[in-house]
C-alpha cells in the first residue's frame, strides 16, 4: 500500500501559501483516502478468504 503520509507530500502541504486551515483539511483528507484504500484491500482480503473457503 502507498503510504500517503510520506515526506515529500507532507513538506509540499506545509510549504503551500495556503491558509493553516486548508492544510489541515488537505492532511485529514489524505488520512480519510488512506483509511478507505486500507479498508477496500481488507474487504478484498476477506473476499479472498470466503471464496477459498466456499471452494474446499
């Protein structure tokens, strides 16, 4: 998985003219897409795991 909270993305939001507060915003964000792709890769995991099942 890509981790989204890497040093080159987080310097590029700190170091934009953006007011404190879009930055902020654009961090939550980044944390929420983060959430959803770990959440999406385990739903596909226990898919996986059903469907072995389902077959022995």
């Amino acid at each position: 998985m890509t981790d989204r909270f890497d040093k080159p993305t987080l310097t590029r939001i700190i170091n934009s003219g953006y007011p404190v507060e879009a930055k902020v915003t654009q961090i939550i964000a980044l944390h929420e897409l983060q959430r959803m792709h770990q959440l999406n890769e385990i739903s596909n995991e226990i898919g996986h795991v059903i469907d072995a099942a389902k077959g022995n």
